[in-house]
C-alpha cells in the first residue's frame, strides 16, 4: 500500500511518497508537483492521488496490502535490464549477449540515463519516442524491431516478477514491423558450377564446396572437424562452429559446440564429390603437416578448413577473400551465406519439399523455410495449377452455367 503527502518546499508543492527497502526502512520519494505553494493545494493533491494510484497499479497484488518496496519501486530501468540481462546470460549465445549489451548501454543508456527513467514509471509514450530517435538517426526498421524484441521480452521477464503489472512494449503505438526483410541472392546452378570449377586451387576450396552442397552457414562450415565426418558410413555431423571473439566481446577465436539452435545439431549423408574431395585434402593436410614439421600449427588439426600451416580460417577472413574471389575471376556479387540460400534454391527448384529443405539447413521450424523460400517454390505451383486445370478441364460444356441475359 502507497501513502504519501503535499510538502511545501522552496515555494512549491512536493508529492511525498512512502516507500520502503526490503528491510523496512522508510524511504520517501520527493517529486515535484510542478505548482507554487500559493492557491494551488488543491491541484498538488491532484498530482499526488495520481502519482499514487499510478505507483500502486505497478504493485503485484501481494504486495498491495503491504508497504511499497523501492526494490521494486524505485528500480531505474537500466538497472533492470542489467539485472535482466544477467539472468539471461547462460541461456543464450555469446554473440546474442554482445549485442544486447551493447544496445543496452549504447542507445537505452543513452536515452533513459540522463532522466534516470524507473522501471515502474516507464510508458508506452517513452517507447514511441524511444523507436522513433532510432528511425530519425537513419537506421533500417529492422534496427528498431531488435531493440523492441529486446524491451518486450524484459519487460515480460519484468511481469513475471512481479515489478510491474503492465508491459509498456505491448502497448506501444509505434510498434515496429520487419517491412524490410532481407531479399537474398541467388546463383544459378551454371554460376555455382562455374565458381567451384574455379576456386580449385584456392584455401576456400572447401569453405565454398560444403556452403554449397550442404547450406552451412559460415560458423558451421569453419566448426567442420574430421571427427565429425565418418567415410565409413558416409555421413558428416554438423555439431560444432567457429565464430570470431570479437562478436562476443572476446578476442581471438571461439570454438564452440553449442549451435545456434537445437535443429542446427544435424547429421547429412556425405556425397560421393564431397568426400572425394574432402579425403584429397585430409591428405593434403598431412603432407603440408610432414614437410613444415614444427612450422605448422598443430592446434587445429582437427579441423578441416586450415591454410596450408594449419592455422584455421576466421570468418572475417572468409568473408573477405570471398568477395576477393568473386572480383578477381568477374562472378557476380554475393555474400558467402548466399551460398546456404543457392543451395535451397536449387533445391526448391528441383522440386524437393520445404520440410526436407528445413531438415536438410537445420532451421529451427518450417515457418522460417516457408517465409524465404515460398516464393521460389516453382513446382508445387505446378503441380497445384494442373490439380485445378484438370478439375475444371473435365467440366462438360453442357455443365457449364450460362450469363444471365
């Protein structure tokens, strides 16, 4: 239960508020009414019976009888999401945690900081205003849909809680929605046919050879290790990665076996020109092992993307020399990942199902299959215009209704 009252102090009206840390202790909260002492008594009372109700709406149900905690209260909202943040850490990736860190205390602390915004008293207002700072500096909407997926689930986490009753990020007005979805590229199957025909001689090699049989992404495709490749039953597990430590706020590399969902953890069967090749280079490699002797790096010898010393790959490093790559041989322009779509694509094309194209990427649910590669899905069209064709084909005319005169 909230109580409080007026106090005059340099000439205006103050609402005091009685709230109370978790020992017990009173700690009153002074906020101005905004109204000089003098005729405006009645209008500070105003002010106070609002800020009141609006404390104790906040309040979960059990704790209404009881005195206001500033636990709960008196939280500044970047402390909770520091808090929040913290609980979530070994639940989701380190790349994940980055990011959120750096949006927590780069554009949140930017704009709720200075007014040192409590938890309790954030609004769907703040949030409206909030999303529209971003889209005013230029940002893509889907900029603002992150940090809003961000504030609704802490907020959500917020509710559970019990610090507040009402998620200001379900009622935003603002609301953000992904209208500019990413429009992937593609290579026809001759440019795919051509770049490997290609790149034959060059370190991404294989990078670019698994990218475009299996549609790895490009941590999975440097996490490939020879013990995950068995020649005997002809299949490869993907079940481990490699993203760069900068991404995590970390330096160097991070090796990992935690994949970005649980459908990613996949086994495929190994394709007779894959594990042709893919056994050319293990040999490769170990020539490359037995001439440099002590030059070559014997800490990623399990790993099937090295350089010719062994060292493993980075992403940034892929990334890069694959654009190279394209430039010098005059191949249109794509990014790596863009290979994971070319090989749906081609996939889709071919006819093959979007379950058995979700198996085969390891995405995390149909849906997210259907939403990029629906429109490529050329076959089933087919198939459903001739079901329709035939149907209505087989009509007699004499069946056929005729226009009303």
């Amino acid at each position: 239960m909230i109580t409080g009252s007026i106090q005059p102090k340099n000439g205006k009206y103050y609402a005091v508020l009685n709230l109370y840390d978790h020992t017990g202790k009173r700690r009153p909260k002074w906020v101005s009414t905004g109204y000089t002492v003098k005729g405006n008594k009645k209008k500070a009372q105003e002010v106070l019976n609002e800020l009141i109700r609006r404390y104790s709406a906040q309040l979960p149900p059990s704790k209404r009888g009881q005195p206001a905690c500033t636990r709960t209260v008196d939280m500044t909202l970047l402390d909770f999401l520091q808090e929040w943040l913290s609980t979530r850490k070994p639940h989701i990736q380190p790349t994940t945690y980055h990011n959120y860190s750096k949006m927590i205390e780069g554009r949140v602390a930017d704009c709720f900081g200075p007014q040192k915004t409590l938890l309790i008293e954030l609004n769907y207002h703040q949030l409206d205003d909030f999303y529209n700072s971003i889209r005013k500096d230029g940002c893509c909407e889907n900029s603002v849909v992150k940090y809003h997926a961000m504030l609704k689930m802490a907020l959500d986490y917020a509710i559970r809680k019990e610090y507040i009753q009402i998620n200001a990020a379900d009622r935003a007005v603002e609301k953000p929605s992904r209208k500019n979805r990413y429009k992937p590229s593609y290579y026809s199957r001759d440019e795919l046919n051509r770049m490997l025909q290609t790149v034959t001689d060059d370190v991404l090699y294989i990078p670019i050879l698994l990218a475009a049989y299996y549609g790895l992404r490009r941590s999975e495709v440097l996490g490939v290790r020879w013990t995950s490749i068995d020649f005997e039953k002809k299949t490869i597990a993907i079940e481990h990665k490699v993203i760069d430590g900068s991404a995590a706020g970390q330096e160097g590399l991070l090796l990992m076996d935690e994949m970005k969902t649980k459908s990613s953890r996949r086994t495929l069967p190994l394709l007779p020109t894959p594990e042709r090749i893919l056994l050319e280079a293990k040999a490769r490699q170990e020539e490359h092992r037995r001439v440099c002797r002590k030059g070559y790096n014997a800490k990623y010898l399990e790993y099937v993307c090295v350089d010719s010393l062994g060292n493993l790959l980075s992403p940034a490093f892929l990334s890069a020399h694959f654009s190279y790559l394209l430039k010098k041989h005059g191949l249109p322009h794509i990014r790596f990942h863009d290979l994971r779509h070319t090989c749906a694509s081609l996939l889709v094309a071919e006819g093959v199902d979007m379950k058995r194209i979700q198996l085969w990427l390891g995405h995390s649910n149909f849906s997210t299959t259907a939403d990029i590669y629906a429109h490529l899905d050329f076959a089933s069209k087919r198939d459903t215009g001739a079901v329709i064709g035939n149907l209505l084909d087989k009509v007699k005319p004499e069946e056929k209704q005729c226009d009303m005169p």
